[in-house]
C-alpha cells in the first residue's frame, strides 16, 4: 500500500459516510424515513454498503495492484503487513487488491440477481393475484416446483451441462432461480400491495444470490478464476488455510459484512414501512447457502 | 384431515412428478445422447446395452419419458459413468451420512435457535437481546461453507479440538463396528453439524424472537398474568405454545437450507454424503448422479414442508378442528 | 363507615413515548376508594384512562414504556400492593383480584381449551387436583350460563361466539371466588343484547358471590343501571365522584353533563329522546399534552379565564360529606352556569 492508496482509501470512507448524512437529510423528511434512522442498524448497515460500493467503483486508486498481478511466485503467503494490507495469496497475490476488485464482481451478482429476482417475481405475483383463477393456480403451481428444486441442486445441474457458463449467464440464472419465494409473498399481497413485503423479498433474494454465488465459486463452479470473486478468493485460499489463514478469511469477512449489512438494511426498512410489525419475521437471509 | 391430508399429499406427489419432468428434460438438453456422452468408453458394452432397453435410448421421446418415469418409481436413476455402478447404489451409500448430518444440524439449529430467541424475546432491548441478535444476525450472513472453514483451522488446526474432516479415523475406526468408533463418528460428526446448525440457529432465532414478541403483546398473554400464573409459565406455557406456531413453518423451510448447505459443509470436512458425490460428478461431467440428486433432494424438500404442514395442522387447535368438522 | 376493599391515592401512571413526543401522562393523580360488595363505576371517554387506571391495580402496567410513579398508593385488604414481591402479587391476581376485558375475541389463549383455561387460576391458587379443577370448570360455565358444560369444557375459543368467550373470562376471572372484580369495558365490544345478558349476569354473580365490581365503561348507561357510585374520569384525572343517583340527578361538572346529553334516557321528554344526542364537542387530547389549567377547558362551553390558568382541586359538592366531589372552578362561582354564546 503506498501513501495515495491510504488516502484513497480514507477518502472512500469520508464519501461513504457523506453518501450516508447525503441521504439522511434527504429522506428524514418522512415519518417513514425518520423511522428508518432511527433503527440502529440503518446507519452502520448503509455506511458498509456506501463504503463497498465506494471501493469498487474506485477499484484502480484504492488498490495497490491489478487483481491478477502476481508479486512474486516464489515467495507467496506473506502476512498482513503495512505493505500488504491483507497478506498475499497462495498465488502471490494481493488479498486486498483482489477484494477490492472482488467487490465489483460480488456486489455485481447481488445487485444484478436481485434485480431479476425481484422484476419477475413481482411480475409473476401481481399476474397471479390480480388474475386469480386458473392463471394463479397455474403460476403458484409453477412456483411450488421452483421452490421444491433447492437453487444450488438446479445451478449444479446447468453447470454440469453446460461446460463453462459466462459470468452473465451466471448471473442470470442465479436471477432466474431465486425469485419464486418473491412472487409468493407478492401475490397475497396484491391486492393490497404493501412495500414491506417487497423489502423482505428484496433482501432475502438479493442477501441469498450474493451467498450463492460464494457457495458456486467455491466449489469451483462458479464465477471462471482467476477473476476475483470474493466466492473465488475462499477457494483459492482454502487449501492453505493453515499456512495463510488470511487468504481465505477476509474475502469471506467481506461477505458477512455485506450480507449483514444488506439484512440490517432490510430489517430497519420492513419496520420502518410498518411500524406495527417492527421486529417480526427474522431470518430469511441465509437460506440460500 | 382425512381430505386435507389426502389433497395435501397429491399436490407433494404432483410437485415431485413435475421435478421428475424437469429432470428428464434437462438430461435430454445435455450435449450428445443423454446416457451416452463421451465417456461412454468408461461403459462395458453389456452396461450399455442394459441402459438402452432399460431406458429406451432407441425409442421415441415421449416412449423415452414414460420409460424414465417408470425407471425413477421403481428407484433406477441410471448409471454413473465416473463411478462404474448404478446413481441409485451410490446415493444410497451417501444418503446415510448426509440424513446424519442433517440431522445432527437440524437438532442444534432448533434447540440453539429456539432457546435464544425466547431468550432474546424474553430481554427484548436490554444489552444480553441486543448483543445475542446482532451475534445471531452475522452468524446468519455468512457463507455456511466459510463459517466451516474458519471452525476447521480454529479447532481442528489450531487447538486440535476435532479431527479435520471425514467420517471417522480411517485407520482406527475404518468401519463403525464398536462403540469406540461410534463415539468416534460422533466427534467427527461435531464440527460439521455445528457449521450447519449454528448457521441455520441463528435464522430460527431471528424467527423466533420476532414470534415471541408479536404473541408476548397479545391480550390472552396479559390475561395468563392477570391470573396470577409465574412469570415463567406465561412464557413457557401461554405465549410459547402460540410462538411455536409460526416456527413450525421454519421447520419446513430448514429442509432445503439443510441439503443445500450440506453440499457446501460435506466439501469442506471431506465429508462422504450426497452432496460431496454431486459435486464430484460434476468435475467428471457424471450428470446422472447430479440430476439424481437433485431429484432426491427435492423430495426430501417436498416431505419436510408436507411434514410441517402436518405438524401445524396437528398443534393449532384452530386448523385441526376445523379441518375434522368440515 | 365502612373500611373500603380497595383504596387508591393519587395514582399517577406515565408512559415514556417514543422518540420526541414525550411522556404520557395517562393516570396523573387518581384517587377513590371500593367498599366491600359494592359497584363502583368508572366512566369516561376513550384515552381518559380508565384502563391504565385498571390494569395499575394489578401491576399489569407493561414495563417499559411504562412505569407507576412513587407517592402513588393502592391498598387492597390493608396492604399496598405497590410494594408487594412478585410472589405476593401472584397470591392476589386471579385469586383476591380477578380481571375481565374488553376484548373476548383476543383475551383467551387460542391453544388450550377453555376448560383448561378455567382450572389453571385454580390449580395454581387452591392447589386443587387437575381433575378437581375440571370439575371446578365445569360447575363454572355452568354459572355463567353455559349450556352443555360438561361439553364446552373441552372446546377451544375459536368455537364459541364473542358471548360466549366473555361468560368463559367471567367463570375463569371468578373460579376463585374473588373478592374483587375489575370489569373493563366488558360489553364494548358485544351486540346490545349481549350486552344486557352479561351485565346482568355481572350483577347476578355479584349478589350470588358477594364480591365488590370495579365496571369500567364509556357509556352512563351502562352505570346507570348497575352501579352504586360513579367516578367520571377525564384526561387522566378524577373530575367527578358521586352516588349514581346524586350524578344523575345532580351532574356538577361540565363533563359529566355532557356525557349525560349524549345518553339516551327512556326517562327524557319525548322531544329530546327523537332529537339528535348532544355530545361533547372536540375530542379528548393526546396524553402527552394535556392542557393547561383545567384540562377541559378547550371543550368547557363555560371556561372563562381562570380555567385556562388555574388546575382546579377536587372540591367538596356538598350533600353528605365526602360522598359528591367536583374538579371545576364553577362551584366557585355557580353564576357562570350559562354557555358563551
Ligand atoms: N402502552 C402504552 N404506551 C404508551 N401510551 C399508552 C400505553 N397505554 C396507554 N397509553 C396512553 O394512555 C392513555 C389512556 O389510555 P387508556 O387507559 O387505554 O384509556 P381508556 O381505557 O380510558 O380508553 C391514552 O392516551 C394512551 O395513549
Ligand atoms: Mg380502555
């Protein structure tokens, strides 16, 4: 780490933490908002979703090294120093640089698998509340095999038939395989469509698809290495554990952050939207792997 | 409840024929003929001959579909091409360890999760609440697959605490034929089941605190005060049997959380089950034993929420009885 | 005079509100006494603070937001129930002091049957045996009017109608004979027939078992029928206490009068029974504001300045001593009896 990706890296944080003041004085303006920072998990979950995102986006400034440049192949496995902020890896490379990258790719997946998720299962759910009859027979139908199928057995499946799937395929069926419990819970709520139950869906698919494409990567089907997933970076360290527990504990750090976070978000939105309920229905985050 | 369970109990079969048809499709869109990839070499000619007649591989599609249907009911799945024998001899060798697994992990995520979200519930707001639920809430972010690995180079590495992975002591305790050895399965059996069922604790007790909560403010909870009952029996009694109630929905959802993570855990601890045998059929492209896995595990998914179903028909006094007039 | 059963001083039971709008200051200073096997009634509008007043008694207050003052007094059979330990307290609720609420739809637990629920009070009190205690449970509904008890006692609540589920509080609030009922709003949420069905059976019971009842209502019709004495609470306070007979006849406080307008009286001048009921203009204030002065004032069709500066005390009405109390200027000063145009 040199002193401009010190700076660099201070600078994410004061930006997260403004994106977070930012969006404090915008939405407090509502009853609805007010509640929302008033939980105690809003801030700290937004700022480490603020501060991941910062650091993706400014990858190249806050990383010292490209994601796949190997420092010194005879001499890999160093600790956590001030020069390598988080040990180097089984293959000499550096676990920081490859995080920071990594956090593209990761919140990548979630964002763009929650997306999909979300679209289609509150499409399918509206098409089946507001229809009724046989159209909401046949989709509920439909959904009930969706959920029989666990999400990691049908991604097992596609992979083990389709030699190398691309990133964005991936990520498309990780979309496509995780929006049935949505369209569920949106579905008994059409006709009174409630924004809290969204959030729950929300959450739950997009916390699930990030654990997912971990779960994949780590067994070595997942995002293609060397790209950095944090999913890819687990394995990649894992048969090293011993020698270098760092490669592998830190990217796995990263994504219980950010699925905490993602789930603390969740939890203070769902009881901000109705503050009746606040407090119910715990944990659908982890379901997924 | 007869009807109930009858009507229950078809849509369960109806949901597995439609996995069956699923499974068949997707074996159909594999690349050259479905049981006869490249490395059909792997195959004595007399195997391949059996899979023909068996499966109809000459036949039709749709003659090939009711063949495949009538295979999987009579528990033929093909044969796995890596393994040289029958996915369905080779998944009733897994299926053992991976149900003890499961198990295992099903019992410490209930007993763990319940007690602490009633504990949670109980302090709701006060520091032990506060400190336990956001505990529980980064046990229930992180990979299952991680917790494992770090629990591994914690006590099995660091503290050598428990062994690092597999069934038992291979040298030993290379089968479970005295009680040493049963012990010994056990402690192997410990770290696993612990990754798994603390991911899967700290979820139910999310769950159940928020179950406790909405019935502690209940008006039949304060007329259980009102009479002069303990403290510990408005709880235990009067609002658990109520929280328990929405819990048993859990129960079913554990199911598919189980299977998916014991394919994630069993890699980890080198553990032989079901999930360990699908993912190292990938690696050789043995795509029958995946989809008869996947198969399996559906149906295990299918029984648990049929199971739950039934549970909470039989503890909420509300269904049960209304389902026995009707 | 007789020792009064149950005797409250100054009660004054605050919730702590959420971020922002402060305290609530639900009970501020309540006062009155229950004599042994009399009916006391309660009344006042919705959010004056008859329930908080209720469930002080029993301690039933949640814990927080809530929290009962020190220098607030409640004594029962000559102990301060304030002070009591948890196991003291227990020996009284359900036992000594029995409890019903408004709300029978929601106020027995949907898991166990109502015959269950019955014994428990006197399992746990009268160390009965379980079988004992159905029998109790039986003879109970059997009290409260039930038909078939030997059958109801094993049905669950989502079998019985609203009626019903109410008579079942009645026997499981009196299967320990207490000496003291607290009745809150235990008809509100019935049909009018039903109504009268347990008010009755209220009173009944009351005769049968010789216990005191505290009937906590809105509406003075209600009291008019069953009560002895009535104290009318409004915004947390005690604005007016008197026999039934002296309140109807005699409404001192401004209060008082206009819940008696919006009373339909079978008693009244046919003209006033058809027009419409005058009630009481405005609503009662959130607890956390109350208003300064006299309480009323913003809907007093009499206030004048010295209502809106100065707390009035409760004052002696005359009549018998200390049977007729009024929290109202105008007793100072009766010429101001006449609206503001
Ligand atoms: N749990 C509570 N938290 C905050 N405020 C409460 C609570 N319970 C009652 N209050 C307040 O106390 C006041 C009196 O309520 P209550 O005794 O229920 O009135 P009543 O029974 O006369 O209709 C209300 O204004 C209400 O806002
Ligand atoms: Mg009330």
């Amino acid at each position: 780490m040199n002193v401009g990706n010190w700076l660099a890296l201070g600078g994410a944080a004061i930006v997260a933490l403004a994106a977070v003041a930012a969006l404090r004085r915008r939405i407090t303006a509502t009853a609805s908002g007010r509640r929302f920072f008033r939980h105690p998990t809003a801030v700290p979950g937004l700022f480490v979703l603020a501060f991941f995102v910062t650091i993706a986006i400014a990858a190249p400034v806050v990383a010292p090294y490209p994601p796949y440049f190997q420092i010194d192949i005879t001499n890999p496995d160093l600790p956590p120093s001030t020069q390598f902020l988080l040990g180097t890896d089984p293959y000499s490379r550096d676990v920081w640089s490859r995080l920071v990258y990594g956090a593209r790719v990761s919140l990548g997946i979630g964002a763009v698998a929650m997306l999909v998720a979300a679209t289609i299962g509150t499409a399918v759910g509206a098409v089946a509340g507001y229809f009724r009859r046989w159209v909401d027979t046949a989709l509920m139908r439909l959904v009930d095999v969706g959920l029989a199928m666990p999400r990691i057995f049908v991604l097992l499946m596609a992979v083990a038939l389709w030699e190398h799937i691309a990133l964005w395929v991936l990520v498309l069926l990780i979309g496509l395989t995780g929006w049935f419990g949505t369209s569920r819970l949106v579905r008994a709520e059409v006709l009174s469509l409630r924004e809290r139950d969204f959030v729950v869906a929300a959450r739950a698919a997009g916390a699930g698809s990030v654990l997912l494409e971990a779960g994949l990567s780590f067994l070595g089907l997942g995002v293609p290495p060397p790209a950095p997933s944090w999913g890819n970076m687990i394995a990649d360290g894992w048969h090293k554990m011993t020698v270098a527990w760092w490669a592998s504990t830190f990217p796995g750090l990263a994504i219980s952050l950010v699925v905490m976070a993602f789930n603390a978000l969740g939890d203070a939105l769902r009881d901000a939207l109705d503050p009746r309920r606040a407090g119910e229905e715990g944990g659908e985050g982890g379901g997924a792997a | 409840m007869a009807t109930w369970l009858v009507r229950r109990l078809a849509a369960s079969i109806a949901i597995v024929f439609a996995v069956v048809t699923i499974t068949f499709f997707v074996i159909h869109a594999a690349p050259g003929s479905p049981f006869l990839p490249a490395e059909s070499q792997h195959l004595t000619p007399e195997t391949l001959r059996r899979l023909s007649t068996e499966f109809g591989l000459d036949r039709s599609l749709p003659e090939q579909y009711l063949l495949f249907l009538r295979n999987v009911v009579r528990g033929n799945l093909g044969q796995s091409f890596a393994l040289r024998r029958p996915v369905a001899d080779a998944l009733a060798d897994a299926i053992p360890n991976t149900f003890t697994l499961a198990l295992a992990a099903l019992i410490i995520d209930f007993a763990l999760g319940l007690a602490l979200g009633i504990y949670q519930a109980v302090r709701a707001g006060r520091v032990g609440d506060v400190v336990s639920g956001n505990g529980a809430l980064l046990v229930n972010s992180m990979p299952v697959f991680w917790l494992g690995l770090v629990l591994l180079l914690v006590f099995g590495q660091w503290l050598r605490w428990a062994p690092v992975g597999g069934l038992s002591n291979p040298v030993l305790c290379p089968r479970l034929d005295s009680p040493a050895c049963g012990l010994d399965f056990l402690w192997h059996l410990t770290l696993p089941a612990l990754t798994l069922g603390l991911v899967g604790a700290a979820s139910t007790a999310r769950y159940q605190r928020a179950a406790m909560l909405e019935v502690i403010r209940q008006d039949f909870v304060r007329t259980a005060r009102a009479k002069g009952l303990r403290e510990r029996r408005v709880l235990l009694v009067h609002a658990l049997r109520n929280a328990l109630l929405p819990v048993i929905t859990l129960f079913g959802l554990a199911f598919p959380f189980l299977f998916t993570g014991a394919v994630l855990v069993e890699t980890v601890f080198a553990w032989p089950g079901m999930g360990r045998l699908a993912v190292n059929a990938i690696f050789q492209r043995d795509y029958p034993v995946v989809t008869g896995a996947a198969l399996l595990t559906s149906a295990m998914v299918v029984l648990g929420n049929l199971i739950a179903d039934v549970l909470y028909a039989v503890a909420d006094p509300r269904i049960r009885v209304r389902s026995e007039t009707a | 005079m007789t020792e009064p059963l149950l005797r409250v001083r100054d009660l004054k039971t605050y919730f702590v509100t959420e971020h922002g709008s402060g305290t609530a200051r639900a009970v501020d200073g309540v006062t009155f006494d229950v004599l042994p096997g009399e009916t006391l009634g309660i009344v006042g509008e919705s959010g004056c603070g008859k329930t908080v007043t209720s469930l002080s008694i029993l301690r039933l207050i949640p814990e927080p937001p809530g929290h009962i003052l020190p220098g607030s007094f409640i004594e029962f059979e000559g102990r301060n129930l304030l002070t009591l330990d948890p196991r003291e307290l227990r020996a009284i609720r359900g036992n000594r002091i029995a409890m019903i609420f408004q709300e029978p739809m929601t106020s027995l637990n949907p898991v166990f049957t109502v015959g269950d629920q019955i014994a428990e009070a006197a399992i746990v009190h009268h160390q009965v045996s379980r079988r004992a205690a159905r029998s109790r449970a039986i003879e109970m509904l059997r009290l409260v009017g039930i038909p078939d008890p030997d059958e109801r006692v094993d049905h669950y609540p989502h079998q019985m109608s609203g009626g019903m589920r109410q008579r079942v509080m009645i026997a499981m609030a009196l299967v320990c004979r207490p000496q003291l009922l607290i009745a809150d709003e235990p008809t509100t949420a019935l049909d009018v027939t039903i109504q009268a069905q347990i008010l009755e059976l209220i009173d009944r019971l009351q005769a049968e078992l010789g216990m005191a009842v505290l009937l906590i209502t809105h509406d003075l019709g209600i009291v008019a029928g069953s009560a002895d004495r009535v104290v009318v609470m409004y915004a947390g306070q005690v604005v007016e206490q008197a026999p039934t007979a002296t309140l109807f006849a005699r409404p001192l406080h401004p209060y008082t009068e206009g819940l008696l307008a919006s009373v339909p009286r079978l008693d009244a001048p046919p003209a006033r029974a058809r027009g419409r009921l005058r009630s009481i203009p405005g609503q009662v204030p959130a607890a956390t504001a109350w208003p300064e002065g006299c309480r009323f004032h913003p809907r007093c069709p009499y206030a004048w300045d010295r209502c809106r500066a100065e707390e009035p005390p409760l004052l002696d009405a005359g009549g018998e001593p200390g049977t007729h109390a009024v929290r109202c200027w105008l007793l100072t000063d009766p010429r101001r009896r006449t609206p503001h145009p």
